[in-house]
C-alpha cells in the first residue's frame, strides 16, 4: 500500500499555515541529520531543501531558535544545536512527565475519528518497522504525534514538549544503531492503542514503556 493510499484513511487534518509546514519540514531535516549539528542555517538552502517561502522560513526558525534546536552564534549567524548526549536522561525525565500528561488527556478528549487515527499512524509505524523503511518510520513517528497532539487539547503542554520530541527523535536517529526500531514501533502501538481505548491509566503505562524503552536505549549510548 502507498503512502498515499495509507494517508486516506487519517481524517481530513486541519489546514496548516504555511510556518507549520515549514516547521515540519525544518524538524524532519534537523531529525535526520540532513542538517547536522553545529551546522550554519543559510536561509537560501532550506528555500530549496523544503520548497517553502523565506517568511514562513524565517518564522519557523524563530520558533525553533526558541526552542533551543537552533542556536545564533556570534560572528556564526545561527547553527543547528548540538546532540548533547550527556544531558539526554534529563531530557527524557523531563519528556516523561509530559508526554503522561498528554496521553491521558489525549484518552479523554480524543475525538472517535481521531481514535481511529492514532491506531492508523502506530500500524504504519510498525509495518515500516518490519520492512526497515526507516523514512516511512519517522514519518509515521511524526504524523502519530500531530494526532496526540491534537487529541489532548492541552496546547502548554505540548509547546512544552515538541522541542524534547524533536531532540529525542534526533538523538535516536544518530545512534539507531544502537536501537531496535521493531521494539520501538511496538511501544509506540502499545501508547497508541491504550490512549485509542480511552482508559487514562492505561494510556499512562504505554506512555511509560515508551519513555523505558528511550530511557534504556539512551543509557546504552551513553556507557558505550
């Protein structure tokens, strides 16, 4: 099945304004280190890297500057922040308590299409998985989150934890050879099906596994 075909079955999404695609399309540069890290931003690249404007450009840059994924370095004009490898499990404490929050609120207020939506974005998360498509993987990991995302309608906290997201899906992404994308797909199903099942308690152990498993894979990084 295509991704065109696959994409179908999710609910219309909102329109996005032209920044949010820029943002995203900037996020899946940065996560696959299309962009590596320490990097020079130029503004002319990412025009032909994303095929976006340079207004839409810039206010996701602002965006991503405040988040601290993008740094403005003196006499180097802005850079694409570092993989701080040392500081990641407080990054993942940090992710931990939100991404809880998140999904139990996720459980509560998701829509019935929405639902079905988490449940569509987690099996093209593992089908990806088996078959090593690690595109089609990240894309999927992306998608499913934009649907939590909007389920929970708690927009503090998700402003609060896309930029830990972001940086985790990138810090996974450098080292995915010390990873098990199949286990990893596995968790997010286990997240997604609990959170589409409307139970907050159980959508707060799947929320917990996956962090487990991101806490683990990054201990494993770091002692090697």
């Amino acid at each position: 099945m295509t991704r065109t075909e696959t994409s179908r079955r999710l609910a219309p999404a909102p329109k996005l304004r032209a920044a949010d695609i820029a943002y995203d399309a900037l996020e899946s540069l940065i996560v696959t280190l299309q962009i590596e890290p320490g990097a020079p931003v130029v503004e002319a690249d990412l025009v032909e890297m994303t095929g976006c404007g340079r207004t839409p450009l810039r206010e996701a840059l602002m965006r991503m500057a405040s988040n601290g994924l993008i740094e403005q370095m003196p006499r180097r004009g802005l850079i694409v922040s570092d993989i701080e490898a040392a500081e990641h499990l407080t990054l993942i404490e940090t992710r931990r308590v939100l991404d809880q929050l998140i999904a139990q609120s996720a459980a509560r207020r998701a829509t019935p299409q929405q639902r079905k939506d988490l449940l569509t974005c987690a099996k093209r998360m593992v089908a990806a998985a088996k078959k090593g498509d690690l595109g089609a993987y990240m894309r999927a990991d992306q998608e499913l989150d934009h649907v939590i995302h909007a389920a929970c309608r708690n927009p503090s906290a998700v402003a609060a934890v896309i930029p830990l997201i972001i940086k985790c899906r990138r810090f996974w992404y450098a080292f995915q050879h010390e990873g098990d994308i199949v286990e990893a797909a596995k968790c997010h199903m286990l997240m997604a099906a609990s959170i589409a099942e409307g139970n907050p308690e159980e959508a707060a152990k799947g929320s917990d596994a996956l962090i487990d498993y991101l806490e683990l894979f990054a201990r494993k990084v770091i002692d090697n």
